[in-house]
C-alpha cells in the first residue's frame, strides 16, 4: 500500500472518530433536543421524487422507481446541524408511513421511536464525498469539508420499510453535552 494511500485512510478514520458519538446515536432528536435551546425542523422537500439506486437497494425498491421522499434540516439554535432524507415506497402512504403526510415541522424520529409496531433493523455509515447528490442536497454548492458523515437507518412497520439517512454537518461537533 502506497504511503499516500495509507495517510488517506488514516484520515479518514480520524474524521469518522470525531463524529463517532453521533454515528452511534439512538434517538438522534432526543440528543440534538438535549444539547441546544432551539430545535428546529426545517422541511425543504416532501413528495414524490427519484429514489437513487442505492436507496432503492436498501428498500428493495426497483432502480429507476419513484418513491415518497422527505428531506429537512435539524437545527439547533438557528445552525443547521443534521441534513436528514427519508424514502419509502409510495404504497406506504397508504399503510403504515401515510402520518408522514402530516409531520410537517415536526421531526420524525420522535414519531420513529414512540409509534408501536416501528422497528429499527439496519443501520449503516456512510462518508460522502463533495459530487455526490446527497453530499450536494447537505451541503450546497460552497466549498465544503472534504467528507460529510451519515447513518442511514431501515425502519420496517407492517411490512414496509423507510430509509432515513442523517447526514451529519460540521456544525453538530460544536454542540456540547
């Protein structure tokens, strides 16, 4: 392995570390809750929309399908601090995610974790690089950090699942317990 190569890992590791505590979080609302004055939800999109392949994949949704998107950002205290993208199929607004047409301002992990009958089954971390549509959805265009972190979450009710991914701005380090 080239020294390059090598320090770039090493890199890595280190930046996936400092957010670490965040990446293994539960209720990522409680905690952001706990650690500002002022939460806020703020939504910027919600409908139907594209769903990427590799969402799809986790929904096991075919490539090239539609689903029902939600995209918003956590603030805390006017910052934002978590950019959050939430997609499903959209017969499930017909069963057990149509509150979703509701939620409005409100976040949807306290929904998540206080409804029953909503399991959580997969989580995975993710870094994101600037080009990637998700990195540029979170960040914008402004020169950014060189990798943003996420989770992505598979929450399953009735048989249909719900992907939420929270990608992880740097704002969020500056929050103290």
């Amino acid at each position: 392995m080239s020294s390059d190569l090598r320090r770039r890992k090493l890199q890595v590791r280190a930046e996936a570390a400092l957010y670490r505590d965040w990446l293994l979080a539960g209720s990522l609302t409680q905690r952001l809750r706990q650690r500002c004055q002022d939460f806020k939800v703020t939504l910027v999109a919600q409908g139907l929309a594209p769903i990427a392949p590799d969402e799809a994949a986790w929904i096991k949704l075919p490539a090239r399908r539609r689903g029902l998107a939600r995209e918003v950002f956590l603030c805390c205290d006017a910052a934002p601090v978590v950019f959050a993208r939430s997609v499903f199929p959209a017969t499930g607004l017909r069963g057990p995610w149509r509150f979703l047409q509701t939620l409005g301002q409100r976040p949807l992990g306290e929904e998540l974790f206080q409804r029953p009958g909503i399991a959580r089954r997969l989580v995975g971390i993710i870094g994101l690089c600037p080009g990637q549509p998700l990195y540029r959805k979170a960040w914008g265009a402004a020169p950014g950090p060189s990798r943003l972190w996420a989770r992505r979450s598979l929450f399953v009710s009735a048989g249909t699942p719900l992907l939420l991914t929270e990608v992880f701005l740097p704002a969020v380090l500056e929050l103290t317990p």
